[in-house]
C-alpha cells in the first residue's frame, strides 16, 4: 500500500444507473479531474477497508467460537460420549446438593455453643461391666473364638463420588485388598461411607464410627481403624494381639520421636487398633473436643502447630490432636498406649515402593517389617482429591505396584500371578493338576496363619 | 472485485531504481499504453492476492489452533484440573494398554484350534472323593459350621477403570453393600478384578473362577456368583440352603418360561448358587464352549439366537449359552437345578424401585420376596460402560435408592438412617442411651437370623 506514491491512478467511472453520479476523470487531469481521481482511490480504500473489516470479523468468530459454544461438528461417539458424561455430571451435581424434599422442615442444626466441650455422646461409665454381663449372657457370641480375639477392620470413605474420576477405582481397589486380608484372616469388615457427626467430617469421621461400633458390638475385642490410602502387603503376617494384653491403644510410631521431640509426626492415625472398652470411650471423648469444625478445629490447629514440632499452619488434624493429647497427659494414658514400630502397622510408602522387586528376590511373606512390609500407606496421595502432595504419576503407579504386590500373595493359591508389578494381567505360575488339594495344602495362608508360624 | 468491469485503470509506473524497468503509460493509452496498463493492474491484483492469501494463512491457524495445541491462556484453576485430568488420563492409557517390559520374551498365546472343544482346565473325575477325604483329614476347616454350610460370595469387575467415571464409585459401593450382608450372615467374600483366561472374558470370566475357587476352597459348600450391577436390598433374608439339599445349582427363574416358551430370560445368571462337587464341575465343563471370545462365541451366538425365544443377535453370552444347554440337555441335569422364584434370588429392578417407600410403610425385611425384594438386580444399567439399554438419570437414581433402601437397614443398629431415599446424608432414628446393648437385643440382625425367625 505504500506504494501507491509510485503509481498516480486514473479513473474513469461509468455512471452507475439510478441515484449516485461519480465523477468522470478526463484524461488529462487537471484540477478537477485530480479531485475526481483522489475521490476515485477513496472509493476503492474505503471498499478495501470494508472487505478487511468483514474478514477480521470473521477472524473473529473463529477465535471465539470456543467461548461462544459453537462447534463445527464432531464425530458421533464424541457426542455420545459427551453427552453422557454431561448428563452424569448434572446427575452428581444433584446427588451432591442433596436435595431432598423430606429436608425442608427439618430444623437446622444449631450452632455448636463454643463455651461448652464436645462430647460424642452421652457419658458412659459402666461400659467394661456392661460388656462383661452382655458377653456372659450371649455365650453364641464370643468374643474370642479358637484362641483369637475378635478384631472388626474398621475404613470408608466420604459418600460421594471421587473429585478426581480415578480415585474410585483406588478405593475399590483398595477395598478389595482388605477384603482379601480380612477374609484370609478372619476379620470382619465394616466400610463407612456415612457422616455420624457433620461436626466431625473429614479425617475426624472415624471417632463417633468407633465408639458406635464399640457400643454396637460388644462380642467384637479390637476395632482396628484403616485408612483406605493404605493397603495391606503382607498378606500373611498376623498382629501379635497376644503382645497387647495390657494395653487398650496400638499404633505405630517412634517414642523418641514423640515425647523428645514432640513431633506431629510421631504417632500415625492410618492405622491402629482400640480394645472395645471403658478405657478406650474415655480417650475417645478426650480426643474428640479439638475436631468439630470451623472456629474450634482452626483454633485447635493453632495450638498444635505452636506446640508440635513440624507441623504446618492447618487447621486440627486428629492425628496432631492425638499426639498433643498423649503428651499432655502422658501420666493418664501411656501405661495402655502401645507405641509400635516391630512391624509396619502403617509403612510410609516412599521408601518402601522401590523395593518390592528386591523383597521378592531375597525374602518372603510373614515377615511385616521392612523386609515385607504389613501395611504400605500411601499417606499425601490422596487420589480422591484434587490436591496431592505428590506427583500423580508416582503416586498412581506406585498404588497399583503396592495392590499387585499383594494381589499376588493372594493369586498364588490359585495358580496366578500378575505379569508384573505395574500389569493388571495375570498369568499362570504352575501347571493346572488332577489333584488340585496338594497346592491348597501347600499355598493356603490360613493353613500356614494356623500354625503359627508368624 | 467484480466492479473492477466498471473502472478503467491507468497506471503511470515510475522506473524502479535497480532491477527492473517496468512499463510507463502514456496519457493518452494506445496498445503500448494499454499493455503497461494491463500489468500494472496485474502487480496490483498479485498484491492484493498475497495479502489475502497471508491472512488466510492467519485465518486457517487460529482454526486449527486447538488442534495444533496452542492455547491464548486459561485460567490457573482451569489449568490445573486441565492437567490432573490429562496427566491421569495419560497414565490411564498407560496401565490399560499394560506395556511391560517383562512381557517381549513371553510367547503369543495360541490360537484357540476350533476343531478342540475349548476346556477349563483338567478333567477332574474324583472330586467328590478328593474333597471329603480332605475334609476328613482336616477338620480345623469344616465346611459346616453350628449347622450352617459354608457359602463364599463371588463377584467382581474388569481389572481397569470404568470407561464411565461413575461406574468405579457404584462398583465401590455395590461392594460396600456386599460386605455388609456377608458381615451379617458369615459369608466369605471374594472379588475379582483378573481374567483367569483370556479366551473367557466379559460375562464368561465367571466360569473360570468358579471352578478356580471350588478347587482351592474344599471347605467352602456353596459359591455364590453376584453381579457387580446386582444389590442385597433385603438385610435379614437368608437362602434357605436345607430346601436345595438334592440340588447342586439354585438359579432364579420360571419354568413355563424355560420349558414352555424357551425364552432367553427363562433364567437369571446374575445371581445362582453352585454347590462344591463333581456334578458342578461337569456343568461348569459343558457350559464353557460357548464361551471362547472370536469366531466360537459368534457363531454360538446364532445358535442361541435361532433357538431361544426373543433372542437379539448378538455374541453368546453365558445365561443364553446355559438355558439353551439346560435344555439341549435336560434328563442329564435338570435334576439337580433348582429354578428358584418363591424370592428374589434376581430381582428384576424396575418393577422395584419404585415401590421401596410403600415396602417401608407396610412392610420389614426378612421377607425377600415382591413385598421386600431380596436382591435388586440393575440389569442393563451398565454405570460401568457406556452404552446402556436405559436412561442414565433413571438408573442412576435408581440405585442410589437401592443403596440406600440397604443401608438403612444396616445403620438401624447403629440409630442412624439416611435421610431420604436419594440422600447419602444420615440423620439420627433414635436418641443416644447409655445402656446401648437394649438395642443391639433388639436390633443385631444376626440375632434375628440366629432365631431363624425367617
């Protein structure tokens, strides 16, 4: 365009029928014939300008068409495929808002009166003579059967659908691993997805599940609390219940850890083990008061962090509450607290998951520590949620090496392994035979568990 | 453009300094003044074409921009999720298409020879035998205990995640909803998430499985295959075991609809009991062939489709390949089945579902039968894959409410029940006490069952 000085235009132009008279150029300029060719080159501008300006228009549009939700068709499956995802999401959506008629007249909750204590119930005083009458007067319901205490595994999850999509399919994962374990075990299995106490959601749900399951019942001696982050790698090793006779609380943990350094790390809530009784509702009630949520939970989480070495600003945790609780009022409870770390009643998975292979190679099922770990718990993954502290991949895969790295404890009375340790495929590890009872004899873990050669 | 007819142009051309001499009008035009003309117009309409050309150039970038990948900022929220959700799906690819190392040295599977007729495995032709020589020998493990047979529950699901992201969480709580009625009445669990053989995938992966389990568990009596779409809605229903003591398999189904019209519903294979013995193993035997994926299972599924009534066309699946070999064959077997229909062994949900708030008000459970379904069996739901024979929003609701109707059921020991039937919240159903065992006398379903109040 800046070329135009290089050129002098001359027009001649027609008379266009009906309203407008353009000028005419002479050929041989002049003045009026100047103006007629500068109006002649403002005419052509004006409708170059004009088709730039439509053509930017368009431009446009194409860029936004994206917000604006135009498409420009997609294939078939797409849109099945979009539409049905579409029309779940709105079904989740309504789920989630829980909205439900019967609510409306439903009085709202009121306020938890910050002036007075929490408590999880009604105080009881008698539980341990209650019991003992209970379990004197329903001998069909013993709470040790064959020498063994009764233990119910206690674990759940929130009620409603994985933010993350691929964090159902861990926890079904998940559960399959303890239901495996349990079954093997004898262990019954309780799976929470409820909220007893909206007060107590979150990590501190499992406190009222407790003491409900304490009080509902009486023929169980253990209720053992798992994370559902945590699975279960040893599927041999038993809990040396025989070990904890005096004691009412176990969990993992380092002492030197928790009463030197008072570390908030030094006791871990993903895994332990009350004994049903008076002792146990008593801590409950003790534990309980920093959890319900809001004012109280933040305040709460500002004491533990001022007084917890490590700890982040968040807000009450049960597991800091726990420990801050044990410290200060050590001469109260330790006598029962039974600080473990022979075995890993709860394995941090980061220095264990690497390690499987090697395991394999030198060492065996039974063991529970850090040659075969009994529980690897994938604290910080979170694959439910949205916010990891860790790298989805690593977590991702190193869940679904820990599940076939058990699964494979439990497939090998059947003949079958996993391909390996990332594969969801199985393969055969021996021959099928006529005489399938040999193997059982062999490759049953309860026949092994019953020996006590743990 | 098209104007272009109506303007004559006539160019003056300066001689560009250098290269090129180009044409000078002259004002008066003649055939030399007329060709130079001619080109300058030609310089100007080539100019004008690039232009056009470098913005449509412009134009076809910004369409494709999605494609290319190239985005002009989101926002950091959006991103993040964006990633989570590309970073999973990533990895899910990964895991589905089970790339591992391990498997390049592997042999390729066979093909099936379709002149053999494809076995599960060894015939065994002394099980009877086997079994109650090691039961003799190993009474630690009896397979009836204070009266009651030995059950052991099979269910599953495919080893990946669901292609529907809600699938995983229904599947996870179809478990939950198992786990606690075999808690109630002693039941052994297994789930499976591995294809014993690759030939019998889909709905046939059961049969494998079962034989596998009857094999390895020679104290269990009675396997118990579940769907993973089908729930317990009644918590208090026991099978009645002593009715089926001359038969080896309890399947719920019509005979009118099996003998009379041979219909291709005549039978339920979502939910049945197979008793551990050597008749079960020649069933499971002569029910296989149907079932290898390819060539076999399509022209097997135009046998079924010619021969059983109201058959689509489609693949052989396993309940057409049974009714059509119950029938084929029927002095052999029938015998020993037991078309069940005086309960819900199958419950057919969409006769049900609706009705759960009228089976309250003037029903209770334990009656497993149309007044208080014992199983409620979402066939065709499929929340697990994509294309479902019904609308996801009735469906998905639908269990919801089954889920539910369940839970309550359960949580009445403990004093709590869900607010409504479409509300995973819970509320309390009575006040808390400090004596809580009157209401476990009143409440433990197991002592109803015990009582065989049923």
């Amino acid at each position: 365009m800046g070329q135009e000085d290089g050129f002098k235009t001359q027009k001649r132009i027609s008379t266009v029928s009906g309203n407008v008279l353009l000028p005419t150029t002479t050929s041989n300029g002049g003045i009026g014939g100047r103006r007629q060719q500068q109006r002649g080159r403002q005419i052509k501008k004006t409708f170059n300008n004009v088709k730039m300006t439509i053509l930017c228009g368009f431009v446009t549009i194409l860029v936004l068409r994206g917000t604006i939700g135009i498409n420009f068709g997609t294939s078939n499956a797409d849109t099945i495929n979009q539409n049905l995802i579409e029309e779940t999401n709105r079904l989740l959506s309504e789920i989630r808002s829980d909205s439900d008629p019967t609510d409306i007249n439903e009085p709202p909750d009121s306020d938890l009166d910050l002036n007075m204590t929490y408590t999880l119930g009604p105080k009881i005083i008698s539980w341990d003579k209650q019991r003992s009458t209970w379990l004197t007067q329903n001998q069909e319901f013993p709470s040790f059967v064959n020498g063994k205490a009764k233990v119910l595994l206690l674990t759940g999850s929130p009620p409603k659908p994985c933010d993350n999509p691929i964090g159902d399919h861990y926890l079904l994962k998940s559960v399959k691993n303890k239901i495996d374990y349990c079954r093997i075990h004898g262990i019954e299995i309780v799976y929470n997805m409820a909220h007893l106490d909206k007060e107590l959601a979150g990590y501190w749900a499992k406190l009222p599940m407790i003491r409900r399951l304490m009080l509902s019942h009486p023929e169980i001696e253990w209720i053992w609390w798992m994370d559902s982050d945590a699975l279960f790698t040893d599927m041999v090793f038993e809990i040396p219940l025989v070990r904890y006779e005096n004691h009412n609380l176990v969990i993992h943990g380092y002492p030197d850890l928790l009463f030197d350094q008072k570390s908030w790390i030094a006791l871990n809530t993903g895994s332990f083990l009350f004994r049903n009784c008076q002792w146990s509702l008593d801590l409950l009630d003790a534990w309980a008061p920093m959890g319900p949520k809001g004012p109280i939970r933040e305040e709460a989480g500002k004491i533990l962090t001022a007084n917890l070495k490590g700890r982040p600003a968040f807000e009450a945790d049960d597991q800091s509450a726990l420990i801050y609780l044990l410290l200060s009022q050590k001469e109260k409870w330790m006598e029962k607290v039974y600080v473990e770390n022979q075995y890993y009643l709860h394995g941090f998975w980061e220095g264990l998951v690497d390690k499987y292979e090697e395991m394999i190679e030198k060492y065996h099922p039974g063991l529970g520590d850090e040659r075969w770990p009994f529980i690897t718990h994938f604290v910080g993954c979170k694959p439910c949620g949205s916010y990891a502290d860790y790298a989805v991949e690593r977590c991702l895969k190193s869940m679904e090496r820990a599940f076939n790295f058990a699964d494979n404890q439990v497939l090998k009375l059947y003949g079958f392994g996993h391909r390996g340790l990332l594969s969801p495929k199985i393969k055969r590890i021996r021959n099928e035979t006529t005489f399938p009872l040999k193997f059982v004899n062999r490759f049953d873990i309860r026949r092994r568990t019953t020996d006590k050669s743990v």
